[in-house]
C-alpha cells in the first residue's frame, strides 16, 4: 500500500455551502464531512460555527493519502479509437443532448 501522510493539513481546502431557510435562518454545511453542519439566525455566525465544528472534528484526525499505481480504467482508453459504429452512436447521443464537439452544453 502506498499511503503518504498530509504534513500540513493548515493548506486542506473544504467547501461550506450556505443555504438561506424558509424561516429565515442559514445553514452552513462542509459535503465533505457530512456531520458538519451549523444553523444560525446570521449568515455570518452560520459561517463561523461550521468552521468551528470543521476545527473539532479535524483536530484528532490524520488525513492520509492513497495513490493508486496500475489504475484499472486505463484499460478502457481509447478502446473506441477507429470504430465507426461507436463513432455514429456517439454523434447521435451529442445530437440528443444537444452538446458540441468538445462536450459543452
């Protein structure tokens, strides 16, 4: 296994989602820890007590990181190349969801 330790988890990057409620009240939520998550009358105090519940949870947790040598959807790359059929399908679904060439909607 290839795990390597995160030395400085001061540069860790998380996202806080503010939501504004039906009572007029914000929530401030982190999707990437599901349990952080605060209620507060304020947007700002909303944003302040997620970032201190984000502070406790990380403050006994080691972040490690896995790096996954010989991924298996490698494999798949390219598979398509030269198959007119996959080709045409292709061209069909792009017509259909209406997209470009390059993928944009």
């Amino acid at each position: 296994m290839n795990l390597q330790s995160i030395a400085n988890l001061n540069k860790m990057s998380l996202h806080i989602l503010i939501e504004r409620g039906e009572s007029g009240h914000f929530m401030a939520s982190v999707p990437e820890l599901v349990d952080c998550v605060a209620w507060a009358e304020t947007r700002e105090a909303a944003i302040a007590a997620v970032q201190e519940k984000v502070r406790a949870r990380l403050a006994n947790i080691e972040v490690l990181m896995l790096e996954v040598a010989n991924n298996p959807w490698t494999e798949f790359i390219g598979m398509f190349e030269g198959d007119d059929e996959f080709a045409q399908l292709a061209a069909e679904l792009r017509a259909e969801r209406e997209l470009d060439i390059d993928g944009a909607a």
